[in-house]
C-alpha cells in the first residue's frame, strides 16, 4: 500500500477507511495464529519466502500500476481499483466488485482475496477458499463457475483461470 503513496505524494491511500478494509481482509483469512502454527518451523523457510517474495513483488507492481494507469487522477474508487486489481488480478477484483458491497466492504473481500492467496502459496497442492466464487492453488485463482473460459487474469503474476464447478468445489 505504500508504494502508491511513494509513486505518488498527493494520494493519501495508505490509512484510508478502504486501505485499512482491506488489511481487516487479509487479517481475517490469515490470523497470527494460522501464521504461527505453518510457518513456524524450520522446514517452512521455502514458503516463508515464497509469502516474502510475493509481498515484495506486488508492492513494486503496485507502484508501476498505479504511475501507469493514474495519469494524474487522485480519485479513491480508481485507488482501490488499480489497488485490488493489481494483488488479486483482474478477473478476481471484478468478481467482487460486481457484488456491489461498497467501496469498503468491497476492499474487505479483495483483503480476503489476498489472504487466501497468500495461504495457498504456503500449502502447496491445497486448494484454499477466497471470496468472489474463487479458490486459489499455489497462488493461482480458480473460478468455481463455468461463467467463461476466455477470462484470463491480466496480471501476469496470476494468469492461471480453470474453472471448476461448484460441486466440485465442496469436495476440497
């Protein structure tokens, strides 16, 4: 979240109501104690840093994203858009969005979006259940709809889109 404030020193995004939303988001799908109990051990050093790796990428993504698609604009609901879009990927933001919550209830899902993500890049082979009608599998988003198979994520750090019916869905 701060490296939208960095590219750009007129946008006060970083302790907004959305902003905080979204860490709520993310807190709520990873809990401290979920963090402690799988990655605690010496064995976990490898999906440590994969998390690390992740979090690092997205926060200079988001920075390139929002100098590129900004163009001079400071309005809250484009923060948020290029924000979620770039962490969770498009097809997932729109997902969410097109349940019409609210610009904070909104964040508050992508915040759990990211959470399972993050989740499943730490429990390889596992699917792990993110709001929007999506599961992620080692950091990729899986539709649980047929809604279409031309969606692709745009972002290219989550280009993986297979969807899985619902039904199957309840299995994992």
């Amino acid at each position: 979240m701060s490296a939208m404030n960095r590219a750009d020193m007129n946008i006060s995004f970083l302790y907004s109501p959305p902003a905080n939303s979204f860490r709520e988001g993310v807190r709520e799908a990873v809990s401290e104690e979920w963090w402690a109990a799988n990655l605690s051990h010496g064995d976990d050093y490898l999906r440590a840093l994969a998390v690390r790796d992740r979090l690092e990428g997205d926060e200079r993504a988001v920075g390139d994203e929002w100098v590129r698609r900004s163009r001079g604009s400071h309005f809250g609901s484009l923060l948020n858009q290029v924000f979620c879009e770039t962490v969770v990927g498009v097809v997932v933001y729109k997902a969410i969005a097109a349940l019409n919550l609210g610009e904070e209830k909104t964040m508050l899902k992508c915040g759990q979006a990211y959470g399972a993500l993050l989740k499943s890049l730490t429990t390889p082979g596992n699917y792990v259940n993110a709001p929007g009608g999506f599961y992620y599998l080692n950091g990729k988003p899986i539709s649980t709809t047929f809604e279409s198979l031309s969606h692709r994520q745009a972002a290219t750090r989550s280009s993986a889109f297979f969807p899985v019916s619902r039904q199957m869905g309840g299995r994992w």
